[in-house]
C-alpha cells in the first residue's frame, strides 16, 4: 500500500473520530453532528484526500511538507472537535485556546505543508478551480494584515461574541474568518519573510492582538455571556502570554532573514 493511500486512511479514520466522541461521550456531546460540523468534518477529510493524492504525484511535495500539513491538519482538527470545542462553549479561556490553534498553530504549519503545490499536483494544469485556488494569493500585504486584524476586533465585539455562543452558524462564521483571514495573513508573512514587509506585518498584529488582550485582562467586568471575571482574565493572558511570545518569536526570526538576506 502506497504512503499516499496509507496517509489517507488515517486522516480519514481520524476525521471520524469526533462523531464517535459525540456518539458516545456525556450528554453534551452525544447528539448527532449538525450540519455544519458534517461540513466542515467533510471539507477535513477532502483535503486530506486531495493532499495524498498530491504526495504520490508531485515532485514538489517532500516528507517534511506532508508532516508539515498533517500537523497542521490535527491542530485544526483537534480546534473543531468536541473534546476542545464543547467546553469551550461554557469556558472563555477555553474558547480562546480554540481560537489561536486556528489562527496562530494550524495555519503557519498548513502554509508550510505547500498546500497549493499540492492542489497543482492533483488537479489538471488549467483547471479553473486550480486559478481559483490562486486568486486570494495575490492580496495585498496590508490588506491581508486589516481583514486578519478587523477579524479579530469584530468578533470579540460583546455582542457579536454572544451571538456565536447562542448560533452555531454565527459561531461556524466566527471561526472561518479566524481561520481563512490568519491563513491569509501567514501566506502574506512567509511569501515575505526575507523583506521588511514580513516584519512589519507581524509587528503590526502583535500590538493589535496585544491591545485587545490587554482590553479582556484587564476589564474591570465580564464582557461576555457566561464568563466569570477571572475566566475572562485568563482567556485575556492566553491571547496576551503565549500567542504574544509565538507572534514575537516569528517576528525576530523574519528580522533574521531580512539581515541575512540584506547585501554586506
């Protein structure tokens, strides 16, 4: 059995495994998959499929770009599966831990795997999905860094947060622009990475996410339906702490690339 199909089976058995969690788990997670977390499960596995399929047809694609992929798959999996997703509905700390596996962890490690080499590899040469695939590679670092930073603002508007707790369509809609806008954000940054622009972008998202972090810590009240002052804080120091450093530890790695690549 080719790496490829073997690659498959196990991403596929993996995509199941929330269902069995919700089938078999306490009454929190023991109805049906809804409609949208079918979809989303399924868009997983089809990516998944697409990526092996990839493997075994381009030259492009090496060992450390599947495993790049397939972690980041897992993240993104593991953002979206009952285990994490169910209490992080009654948990603010929770809910932000979800938040940046799917925009700090999930989409740098997906970036890496070369997932349009690997769409290039599965689909004909002139396919329109293939220049569809293409076209929001071509945004403009700024507007990458604006979608990527109003998304975050915007959604952490009280009101807007309350009503992805009580939709599960708001909500779907909460974590797709994370998701799609980081993804966004970290091409802009690695197609960047040995020019000024890559530095500055990360600069600019570590105030932006910085000051909305300092915003929940130090909140004087809840802010949100639900949460406790406390759990408000922590949610607030683990947008603040870790995905503070990582956001800086990326920004000094690309200023590294930009003094090597700068002439002598």
């Amino acid at each position: 059995m080719g790496a490829d199909v073997r690659l498959t089976l196990v991403l596929l058995a993996l995509q199941a495994w929330p269902g069995a969690v919700r089938a078999h788990g306490d009454a929190a997670t023991s109805s049906a998959l809804g409609s949208i977390d079918l979809l989303a499960f399924l868009a997983l596995a089809s990516a998944a499929a697409i990526y092996a399929r990839a493997l075994r047809r381009s030259r492009a694609l090496r060992p450390r770009h599947a495993a790049a992929f397939a972690a980041g798959w897992l993240v993104l999996l593991l953002a979206i599966a009952p285990p994490l997703d169910a209490p992080a509905a009654a948990s603010f700390a929770l809910h932000m831990v979800e938040h940046e596996l799917l925009m700090l962890i999930a989409p740098p490690l997906l970036i890496l795997g070369r997932p349009y080499a690997a769409l290039a590899g599965a689909l004909p040469r002139h396919s329109r999905l293939l220049a569809l695939a293409a076209w929001p590679l071509r945004t403009p670092p700024s507007a990458a860094v604006a979608l990527h930073a109003a998304a975050l603002w915007v959604w952490h508007l009280p009101r807007l947060f309350n009503a992805g707790l009580e939709s599960e369509v708001i909500h779907a809609l909460q974590h797709a622009s994370f998701f799609w806008t980081a993804l966004l954000f970290w091409w802009v940054v690695f197609r960047r990475v040995s020019s000024g622009v890559a530095v500055l972008c990360l600069l600019v998202m570590l105030i932006a996410s910085g000051a909305l972090a300092a915003l929940l810590t130090f909140a004087p009240a809840p802010l949100y339906a639900g949460a406790t002052l406390h759990d408000q804080q922590l949610g607030g120091l683990v947008m603040w702490v870790p995905a503070g450093y990582a956001m800086l530890l990326a920004g000094l790695l690309a200023f590294h690339r930009l003094l090597r690549a700068s002439p002598a």
